[in-house]
C-alpha cells in the first residue's frame, strides 16, 4: 500500500484510508472493538501469532476492566470485507514520572495481566503487504512503540525491519523466559521417566501419601454454577499462599478480579477454561488456573492452604494437571513465564520473550530514546539503541537486512 495514500481520521470514528487492494480502519471506542469479534476470530484462526492472549475474548475483557487511561487504538487491514490484519494497540498517555513526556504506543492486555506471546495479528497468506499496510500507517502517526513479551519468532521483527529501513531506530531487549514442557510423544508414565530422579520420587511420594492419608479428589470446573465460586477458593488460596510471605500482586485488585471473573466465564464457554481444585476430605487443599488453547495447556495461577504445606499439596496438584493435559491430548504444557525454581523441575524447555522500543525518525523519537536511555542507565540495565543480551541476533540479522527467526 503506498504510503501516500494512507489518510488519518480523528477518533472515535473508525479512521479509513484507501489503496488499490487494502484498507486500513482505526476502533477507538468499545462499540467498534465489539464489532470486530467475529472477523477478528477468523482471522486468529489463519495467523502464526494464534495464542489465548490475543483472542477477542481476553483483550475485550482486559480493555474493559482494566485499560486505566489508555486510549483504544486498535489497527485493522481489510481487503474489502475481509479482515487480513490487526494490530491490537493502545495509545498511552505521556508518563512525567517515567521520563516519557509523549504519547506512546503498546500492546492491549501487556502489564499486569499476565499476557504472553503478543504480536500483531496477520493472516499467513498476506503477511508481507498486511504487515506493509501497518507500516504504513504507523509512519503517519510517528508514535512511539513500546511492545512487550514478544516471541522471537513474531511478526514484529518484520515489522521493525520495514520500519528500520525508513528511518526508525529501536532498542530490542530479553525481559523473561518461559518455561514449557513439550508433551509429544509422551505418556504419562513416559513423562515422569523424564524428570529428575529425585523430584520424580518426591511426587510420587507426597501423592501416595495423600491418598493413604485422605480421600483425595482432583475437580475440574465444568459448569458455570461451579466456576464463580472456584474462583473465589483459588484467589483465596492464592492469598493464603502469599500472606506469609509479603503478599502477592498477581491476583489482588478488584479490577484484576473482575478482569478473571469476566474472561473464565468466557473460557468456559469455549472450552478453554481449565479450573482444577484439589480436596482432600472434601475440603479445598490447592487450586489451579489455566486454559486449554488449541493443542496447549497453559498454567496461569494456584493456590494452596499452607496448613497442607507439608504434603506439597501444590507440587502434587501441578502434577495431577500435566497428567490431565496428557490424557486429553495436549501436545504441550507451557507454564508461561518467570523462572521459579519449581518450574525447572518439571519443564526441560524454554522461551525468550523480547521487548521492544521503536523510536519514528525526527527530533522526537531520537529524545524520546535518549530519555529512555536515561532511565535504563539509572536501573544500571543494558541500555543505547542497541539491542540486549541475546536480542542482539535480531539487531545483527534486521542490519543485514533479514528478518530474524522468521521462516
């Protein structure tokens, strides 16, 4: 699409500009957002960045209860009434505190949330002109970017590549790491050869135990009379866990709550929703949080009552929930990121999750990098428009003029 031809309009109305083959449109409000539901999960369905974190369902759900002052600003290619792409964005307010004193761009559902593997969203038969479709258009509106828990193997390193070559600078930095186990292959009885002697050992151990000791049931919620109040004994538990040990931020505030309570419900209805309580003697010792998404279970959150802390109640529960994932056919069980120690002992593979900071050319972009150079080096953390740690791939092969990791 030429970049000539891209036109803004002012929000809220849906911005258009015109081209021989593609459109772009701009939602800013919650209505136009709605609107996309069902295009936007057509399009999911066809894109190498499909992930529970970028369904409707979950950036709807984040964006209502908890976008604070963000603006919507949610980017989509069209070719006729075909939706080809989307970048699923936010534009944010300037930050005084944080040396940002500009309006930004970010991805919906990245902080506290929890969200992995974001990206925009294009379809693999028109990557190459739907990704120059958002290039387009975000050479218009030369805001910053600032895109968070990346996979390396995303669309954006194309995205950075065409930017790059027009000027934009970036800084590209790793910020976690996620464990996961590949299950393929694998039984249950396979899998557990697989461990540590030792860990392997120790859960055999606690579950026997548990079972001479009580009547253990694993209890998944399969109904929606059953989900709000599992719910309620996981963030409970959860908070028991962590009250000993300076509290816990992950499941907290009433918007986060409201942000569980909303997208579980829509989990559940399709399918996704993995909720798993552990009693034993009928009351609830452990709970346990994830989603089953195409062929991955991904653990999300538990919780236990330390009363049962010395029978590993948690440790067995995770167990139990990778034995479920085999059973039901899952070929992987990613325990999205964070390196705590108890998840090396399950998992033997991991992923880099990058961050990315695109500055548009112009005194602008070049004060907003230095700024945020500024910041870094008051962290004492890698800083320049260079890339960190094992980003560095990408900045040597976007130099080269390849587009790293991708296929």
């Amino acid at each position: 699409m030429s970049d000539a031809t891209t036109q803004l309009r002012p929000a809220p109305r849906i911005g258009r500009s015109e081209a021989p083959a593609l459109r772009i449109e701009v939602a800013a409000t919650s209505a136009q957002l709605e609107r996309l539901r069902l295009p936007w999960e057509a399009l999911l369905r066809q894109s190498p960045s499909d992930t529970i974190f970028l369904t409707w369902e979950w950036v709807s759900s984040w964006w209502k209860h908890l976008h604070a002052d963000h603006q919507l600003h949610v980017i989509s290619v069209w070719d006729g009434e075909e939706l080809v792409a989307i970048a699923p964005l936010i534009r944010r307010r300037p930050i005084l505190g944080r040396l940002f004193p500009f309006r930004s761009l970010g991805f919906m559902g990245a902080g506290g949330v929890g969200s992995e593997y974001l990206d925009v969203i294009v379809t693999r038969a028109r990557e190459e002109e739907a990704v120059a479709a958002l290039v387009g258009r975000l050479r218009e509106e030369r805001l910053v970017l600032e895109l968070n828990y990346v996979r390396p193997t995303a669309s954006i390193p194309r995205l950075v590549s065409s930017l790059r070559g027009r000027g934009w600078r970036f800084v590209a930095e790793q910020t976690a790491i996620s464990p996961f186990i590949d299950l393929s292959g694998h039984t249950w009885e396979s899998y557990l050869g697989s461990l540590g002697s030792e860990h392997r050992y120790q859960f055999r151990r606690k579950l026997r135990n548990l079972e001479r000791r009580f009547q253990v049931e694993l209890v998944r919620v399969h109904d929606d009379r059953d989900r709000g109040a599992a719910l309620k004994v996981l963030v409970d538990l959860h908070q028991l866990r962590w009250a000993g040990r300076g509290g816990s931020n992950a499941l907290h505030a009433p918007p986060l709550l409201a942000f569980h309570e909303e997208f579980s419900r829509h989990a559940l209805e399709r399918g996704w929703l993995r909720l798993y309580l552990l009693r034993l003697d009928g009351l609830p010792a452990a709970a346990l949080y994830g989603f089953r998404y195409r062929d991955t279970f991904l653990f999300y959150q538990s919780g236990f009552d330390p009363t049962y802390s010395s029978h590993s109640v948690g440790m067995v529960l995770m167990g139990l929930a990778i034995r479920e994932a085999l059973q039901e056919g899952a070929s992987e069980f990613d325990l999205l990121r964070g390196e705590e120690a108890y998840k090396a002992h399950w998992a033997r593979g991991s992923r880099r999750m990058l961050r990315w900071e695109i500055y548009p050319p112009g005194w602008r972009g070049s004060l907003c990098r230095e700024l945020r150079r500024l910041r870094r080096s008051r962290r004492q953390a890698p800083v320049g428009g260079q890339a960190t740690g094992n980003a560095r791939d990408w900045r040597r092969g976007l130099e080269a003029g390849r587009v790293p990791g991708a296929t």
